[in-house]
C-alpha cells in the first residue's frame, strides 16, 4: 500500500489548540457509519412506537442473547404491508442502512424490509444448534453431574410471580417442609430473558450453600421458549459447577437445556419431585429399615441363644469335672501299668543278677579257696600293692609273702627257692 494510501486511510488528528467542532465529530462519524451498507439484522422487537398519522415508524431491535439494541426506523406504510402486524417480543429479520443522524447526534437503521422469522426456521436453527453441541460433546452423560440426595439449599429461576415458581415452591415444601430456596426471579421470555438467566446462573454457580439449581417456566409457543434454545444459556449452563435441572415447559416440550442440563425435568412440578425427597416415603423407608434391623437383631439374638443352649447341654459342660476325672483314672492306670512294668523289669534285672552272682561265686578265687587252694603274694619292699606270684624269681629267699586261704591270710618269709623238675 504506497504511503498516500496510508495517510488517507488514517483518522484526522485534532489538538488542544486545533479542537474539532461537534458539527465535525458527527460529519466525520456519519461518513464512518453510512460505509457499511445494506445489512440484514435478526433481533427481537421490544417497542413498536406507530401512528396511522405518522409518516415514519421507530421500533427497538434487541440481541437474542446481549444485552444490546439498535433502533430501527422506517415508514409506517411499510408496517402497514405486512402479512401480519408487528408486536413486542416478535423475532424478525430486517434489511436496513446503518444511518448516523449528524444533527441529533443520534444512531439508528433506516429498514426498507421487515420479516417474521417462521416457526420452522426458528425449529431448524434449534436442531442445528442442537447438532452442533451435541458434536462438541455437552450432551455426553458422562459430563452429568448427579444430584445431592437432599440439597441444603436449592437455586431457582424462574419469572415472578410465574405458575412454575408457585409450584416448585409449593411441591417442594410439601414433600420436605425444611426445604430451603434461594429465588431469582428473572425474564423467562424476550429479548432479556437469555442475559438475566444466565446471570441469575452465575450469581447461584458462586454461592457455596446452592446445591442444584432449577431452572423453571411453564409451558409457551416456540417462540416463547426460545431463550431456552439460545446457544449463550448452553454455554453458561454447561460452564457451571452446580448441578443444573431444567424445567421447562410441558412434557412435549424439548429446548436445547433439556439436552445440556444435568437434568431434564418434564415439568417445573416434576422438577420438584426429582430435586426433593418426600419425607413421608423416607419416614416410611427409615421404618421399614429399623424393622429389617430389629428383625436381624432379634434373629440372631435368638441363634446365638440356641447355639448356647446346645453348648450348654453338652456332657462337658453339663459336669465340667467329668474329663478331669476321666483324665485322672487315665493317669492312675497308667502309673499302675508303669508301675507293674518297673516290678516286672526290676525281678528280671534280680534274678538275672543272681544268676550273675551264682556263677561269679563258682568261677572266682574265694569257691578255689575254699576247696583247699591258696594265693601268694609277694610283698614289695617299697611297700606298693603285693603281686600274685606265679614263678619262684618273684620271690628270692628273704621276700616277704602273703598267703590268702579261703578264711584269711597268713604272712610268711621266702626260705629257698627250688625249680620244677
């Protein structure tokens, strides 16, 4: 882009010194504002100011989902035209010019086109949007978060004074009359119903005590029930931390919420029910326990007691010193069989010994003796222990001897030695 470009394209400058004019400001903004063109614009109308006598009609076009709007302006004759007359809260489609008043300073759309969007188009951009989400995963059951059992405080949006406030309300504290509520009452149709709901959402997702929240209208026409289909609410619904129950409509009703909320209610009576429990049906269920417990107690008190009682009637326990004594004779006739073993062994090992004796008696020195032998036994004379003697050099004429005879001994002196022939 060569620098002429360049410098054409950049906004004037003005200065402390060379301040521009308002009449200026407002030339150099129309220039700015009129470049767009022709634009098609969907919003939702939420004042109509017409009078037959007017040449020119002023209308307020607000965003399905920001809190913003535009002012259209266009010829009555043109309102005149269509099929069917416009009224707060239609969505329309128009063909307008961004146009910048420079007089009054002022902004709005001049409309040569105004168009009703129809309940099959408002339908399929419904499903489509529904296609979108659920192809980005925020239908997934896996993302549902579950319920509290018994919510210590509940969330509730709904619009005041609404049939759907008055029966979450009413159904909830009959079924658990310790129920507590937070309520933001908020727009449930139009053009500010998508931005209040989704603040009323925040507001409920940051309060610790909120438990689940509900979000409640009763039953409307497709148009009626758009905000609910709005692709903001989803997002903020599916941001949330709390769990979200939505109850919108009737049975056959079925916003997108239904799909993205945590739980889909068929009713705002029916959100009552599922979010709270009936305290007579716990009573009747906590009731039913303890007799279920009592029952087990009361059984196996009665099971253990027959299990003592056959303990009880056992011979053992009947006469807890029958095994002692049982024991006891045991014992006596062991020793006594003990005892008659030991005698038994001790005469054998006696007689045996005996007979030991007997041929100890019949083989050894004192039976010699007595049949007229005797033993000599030299003396040493350093006096150790006497010796046998068996040859004559043991005893030398001199040697002192001792003769052993079977009833003593005789001392006697060596006179002479004389060898065996």
């Amino acid at each position: 882009m060569s620098q002429v470009a360049e410098d054409a394209q950049k906004p004037p400058t003005s200065t402390p010194e060379a301040p521009w004019p308002v009449s200026k400001v407002n030339t150099t903004i129309k220039g700015w504002i009129e470049r767009l063109g022709w634009l098609w614009v969907e919003g939702q109308l939420t004042q109509i100011n017409m009078k037959p006598s007017w040449k020119l009609s002023y209308l307020t076009l607000r965003d399905t989902e920001e809190q913003t709007s535009v002012q259209l302006t266009c010829s009555t004759d043109l309102l005149r035209k269509l099929p069917a007359p416009l009224k707060d809260g239609d969505r329309v489609v128009v063909h307008g010019k961004p146009a910048f008043y420079a007089g009054r300073g002022t902004f709005s759309l001049w409309v040569t086109d105004i168009r009703h969007v129809g309940e099959g188009e408002l339908l399929a951009r419904i499903e489509m949007l529904r296609k979108q989400l659920a192809a980005e995963g925020l239908f997934d059951p896996s993302r549902k978060r579950p319920l509290p059992y018994l919510p210590k405080k509940i969330g509730l949006i709904t619009g005041r004074g609404s049939a759907a406030e008055r029966d979450v309300l009413s159904v909830a504290q009959n079924r658990w009359p310790a129920v507590n509520f937070r309520v933001i009452n908020t727009a449930v149709q139009g053009a500010n119903a998508v931005p209040e709901v989704v603040e009323a959402l925040r507001t409920l997702d940051d309060d610790l005590d909120v438990d689940v929240i509900i979000i409640a209208r009763g039953g409307g026409s497709v148009e009626d029930l758009l905000p609910f289909s709005e692709e903001a609410l989803q997002r903020a619904v599916a941001a949330a931390v709390t769990p979200v129950v939505s109850a919108i409509g009737h049975e056959p009703d079925n916003p997108v919420l239904d799909n993205v909320a945590d739980l889909r209610a068929a009713t705002p009576t029916d959100a009552a029910k599922r979010v709270v429990p009936d305290v007579v049906q716990e009573r009747e269920l906590v009731r039913q326990a303890r007799e279920r417990m009592a029952a087990a107690l009361r059984g196996w008190v009665e099971r253990e007691h027959r299990g003592l009682a056959n303990i009880r009637s056992r011979p053992v326990l009947a006469d807890p010193l029958t095994p002692i004594r049982q024991r006891k004779e045991e014992l006596d006739r062991a020793v006594a069989m003990i005892r008659r073993e030991v005698s038994y062994l001790l005469g054998q090992e006696t007689s045996r010994i005996q007979a030991l004796r007997a041929q100890i008696s019949a083989l050894g020195p004192a039976a010699t003796l007595e049949r007229g032998y005797a033993v000599v036994q030299v003396v040493p004379r350093d006096h150790s222990a006497p010796q046998v003697v068996t040859n004559i050099a043991q005893s030398p004429p001199g040697s002192q001897l001792r003769i052993r005879v079977g009833d003593g001994s005789i001392t006697a002196a060596s006179m002479s030695t004389t060898p065996a022939d």
